[in-house]
C-alpha cells in the first residue's frame, strides 16, 4: 500500500513525501480510508504507530474546502496533556505546510490573550487540552456548533487522568452530525461505554497493542534493595551505560519526580524534569533543552511523558516499576524509535516483583536480569541511617562525610562491572555536567540544606527522628565541684 492509495489530497501526499515516509503504518492504511469517506473512526493504537498523521492527513485533506468563521473552530482535537497538544500542532504544521490553514493552541499555563486572538481570527484547527478548551467555552468565548471534525487521543489516559466528564460535555456541545476519530491504547469498559455513547457505526481500526515491545530495545531489571538505595543504583546506571547519548528516567510519583531531579543535579548530572505540577513555560522549557541536548537526562512523569516524541533517545530508565504494566510499554517505547536500538533499564525492589511478573505476562517475555541478584546485595542503606541522622543534627559538616562513605561502598557491588563512581573518567563525569549544574563550591555546599536530598524524608514516630534536646552534649561536672 502506498500513499497515493489511500485518497489523500496532492497538497498532503507532496507534505507526506517531503516528510521522507513511504510507506503508510498499519494504523494510516487502515483509517485514512474510511476517514477521508466521513466515517467515524475508534483506533485502538499507541503511540509511535503513526496514529497522529492517522488523523491529521485525512482532517487535512477534508479542511481544504470551507472556511472558518470567528469564535467558531471547524475542528477540535482533545489531548490529555499539553505536551501531546504541542506535538499535534507540530504535525499540523508538517503535514499542512501546503495548507493555509488556522491552527490555534487551548493548552492551560499560557496566556488567554494569545489564545483568544487566534479563536477570534477563526481556527480551522483547535486542539485543546479538556479543562482549557470549556474554561474558553464557559466564559462565552468559543462557540462548538461548527465543529465538523471531533478528535479524542489517548481516551484511556483522558480516563486515568479524570477528564472523562470533560469529553461527555464536549461530545454533547459538538454538533451530533459531526465525523468522530477516536484513539485509545487499551479499550476498559468505561471507553468502551464512551464509545458507544457518542460514535456513529465507527470503523474499528485496531493494530499492535500495548503489549508489544520493540525488539530494538534491550531490556533488563536491575536489583536494587529499597528506596534509599535507588538512587545510588540509577547514577551508576547511568555511568556505566554504553552508547549513552541521552535517557529519559521515569518515576511514578510526581513528588519524586521533583526529589530525584534535584538529587541528579546535586551530583553533578545534567538534568530536567517533566511532571504536571509544573508550570507550562517549565515544562516546556525542560522539553526544549532535553530535545536539543541542553541537558542529557530527563526525570518524568508517566502523564508529562505519555507519546512524547523525541527521536532520539538512546536509555529510558525506570527509577520505579510502574503499577500499571502497560505505562511499562510505553515507557520504554520513548526509546528504541524509528529502527534504532535503544536500552530500557528497570531498577526493580523486592516489594516491586508483583509488578514485574505482571508486565512480564503482558509483553509475554521474561526481561533478563543485570547485576547482583537480591541475595547478593550488600546491606541496605538502612542500617546506617539513624546513626547517619543523628550526625546531621549534631553538626551538618560531619553529615557528609558520614553519610557518604557507606553509600560509595554500596555503589561498587551494584555497578554491574561498570566503573564505581571513584573510577570514573575525567571525559564521562563531563558528559553529564552542564555548566547550570556544575559541582557546588564548598561555601555553597555549607549553605546548602541537605536533609531529603539523598535519602528521602525521615519517617517521624519509626525510630528515625531524635528530637534535637536529646542529642545536645552533656556537660557533667567532676565530682569534687559537685562537692563543694
Ligand atoms: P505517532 O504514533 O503519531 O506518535 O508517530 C510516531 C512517529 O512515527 C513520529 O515520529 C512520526 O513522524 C513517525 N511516522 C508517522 N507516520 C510514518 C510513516 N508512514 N512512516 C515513517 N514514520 C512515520
């Protein structure tokens, strides 16, 4: 099947060929047909399938008759983050470079003015994140009565992410007559339900599921003994890994997003973070230098990372398992794209194995182990640490060097015959160091807080806090004073 095959129009085949594809992926050859004759459309394909140009090339070639009118967008494209709008308006700007089309951004964390200005020029093209998009709505500066084309992508992350109620309001403010193309990943009966609420006898379009990995990618799991330890275990990952150009490192919590980010940078690594609670310059701005190789490591979030598109990402590392083994596919998809290889590194506890069995059954594969198994371990980080607290509030300075030799002790067994921190070549530490997050100078490093940088905050109430009275020094007087 080629391109020509499929219908599309002379100005979208010449952006497709300027774009060097040959060959549709099975998600276009299947739904560009049926989408281009109005059909509804219910895709069940992840990301890096091709299912965004899936959309984009037939919305294209059907925008190129009609014209829009202000306030009253002709198409709408609902995404779950602002990352994902972002990249569809890229799309649209590569596949419709022969178009003269509107295409406007509704995406929270920027400006209204922007935004309004270009609703009120009339956009051929919305794409909007759900709260965005009915803020606009409700404040009376948007009206969806024109929308001849719907779009829902990623509908099972909308789900996880709570948007559902959003997209029923959406579906019943849009004209009933309008041509539906809706994507989802996995189909759970609430999408299911969705589906059949609001499509219209949809072509199901359905290729490889979730549950297949790229064969580009080496996979393995990476014994770690607990929390503490993990980020001893992820730095030596990340010095010892082969080819390594760039990795994206995800954590299944935003809060330790933003912990083990600034862990990284306090060690000298050059890193971003990408998760929801930041604002969306910063986002932005951290995807900006990752992509351009600003900064080699990215910390993530499954939602900020979900069908991010970066090319060329040589590691993905997985700080946590996820819970939900299909986030493990896509996870490890952000590497190993477009035919190159790629390693996905997952750094497993014992508490994390229910999760590894289970994401083991869905890719239908055993992930090989790398490194010291459980038992071969050394201590944990544990052990040490309320002598290691006690010495932080005692006096901060001796903390450091307390606190440090045990965790370099560790780092030799886990380092996989990769080279233990002290060994490291000069080249190697400077690959990771950008001159934003040079070492601290000792005068900093005084200043500087430590707590919870590199060990997690302390559990109050478990034996790991001592009230700081306590741990004062005792002056006892020689018994004769006493005496007198
Ligand atoms: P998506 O699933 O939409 O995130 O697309 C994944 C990647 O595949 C993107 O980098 C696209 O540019 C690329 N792509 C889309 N269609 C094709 C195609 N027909 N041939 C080769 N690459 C494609």
């Amino acid at each position: 099947m080629t391109f020509e095959e499929l219908g599309l129009s002379q100005k979208v085949l010449a952006a497709v060929q300027a774009s060097g594809y040959t060959t549709p992926t099975p998600i276009q050859a299947q739904a560009i047909p049926p989408a281009l004759q109005g059909r509804d459309i219910l895709g069940i394909a992840q990301t890096g399938t091709g299912k965004t140009a899936a959309f984009t090339l037939p919305m294209l070639s059907r925008l190129e008759s009609g014209r829009a009118r202000a306030r009253v967008p002709r198409t709408l494209i609902l995404e779950p983050t602002r990352e994902l709008a972002a990249q569809v308006e890229e799309s649209f700007a590569k596949y419709g470079k022969n178009h003269r089309l509107n295409v406007a951004l509704l995406i929270g964390g920027v400006s209204f003015g922007d935004q309004e200005a270009k609703i009120m020029r009339g956009a051929d093209v919305l794409i909007a994140t759900p709260g965005r998009l009915l803020d606009f709505f409700d404040r009376g500066k948007l009206l969806l009565t024109g929308i001849e084309i719907l779009v829902i992508d990623e509908a099972d992350r909308m789900l996880d992410m709570g948007f559902i109620p959003d997209i029923e309001r959406v579906c019943k403010l849009v004209p009933f007559t309008r041509q539906t193309l809706f994507f989802s990943a996995t189909m759970p009966p609430e999408i299911t339900r969705l589906t059949e609420a609001f499509l219209h006898n949809p072509i199901r379009c359905e290729v490889s599921r979730a549950a297949t990995t790229a064969t580009t990618i080496r996979q393995a799991l990476v014994a770690s003994r607990g929390h503490a330890d993990k980020r001893d275990t992820l730095r030596n990952l990340i010095r010892g890994a082969e080819s390594f150009k760039n990795a994206i490192i995800f954590c299944n919590r935003k809060r330790d997003v933003a912990i083990l980010h600034r862990s990284l940078v306090k060690h000298g690594f050059s890193a971003g973070a990408l998760h929801g609670d930041m604002d969306q310059l910063a986002r932005m701005a951290s995807l900006d230098a990752f992509k351009n190789g600003e900064v080699s490591l990215l910390v993530c979030s499954d939602v900020a990372a979900r069908g991010l598109d970066i090319p060329d990402v040589s590691h993905v590392f997985n700080f946590d398992v996820p819970t939900h083994s299909e986030d493990y596919v896509h996870r490890i998809g952000r590497t190993g794209r477009a035919g190159r290889s790629g390693v996905a590194m997952t750094i497993v506890t014992e508490d994390d194995m229910k999760y590894v069995d289970q994401i083991q059954s869905l890719i239908g594969k055993a992930i090989d182990w790398e490194g010291p198994g459980f038992d071969a371990l050394p201590p944990p980080m544990e052990t040490t640490r309320p002598q290691e607290r006690r010495g932080d509030r005692a006096g901060r300075g001796m903390r450091r060097e307390r606190g440090r030799r045990p965790a370099t002790e560790r780092e030799a067994p886990v380092s996989l015959g990769r080279p233990p921190r002290g060994g490291r070549s000069k080249p190697e530490e400077e690959r990771f160091r950008s001159p934003a997050c040079a070492a601290p100078t000792a005068e900093r490093r005084e200043r500087r807080p430590r707590r919870h940088e590199d060990d997690g905050p302390p559990v109050v109430g478990l034996g790991d806090h001592v009230p700081s009275f306590l741990l004062r020094p005792v002056a006892l007087r020689p018994a004769k004073v006493a005496e007198e």
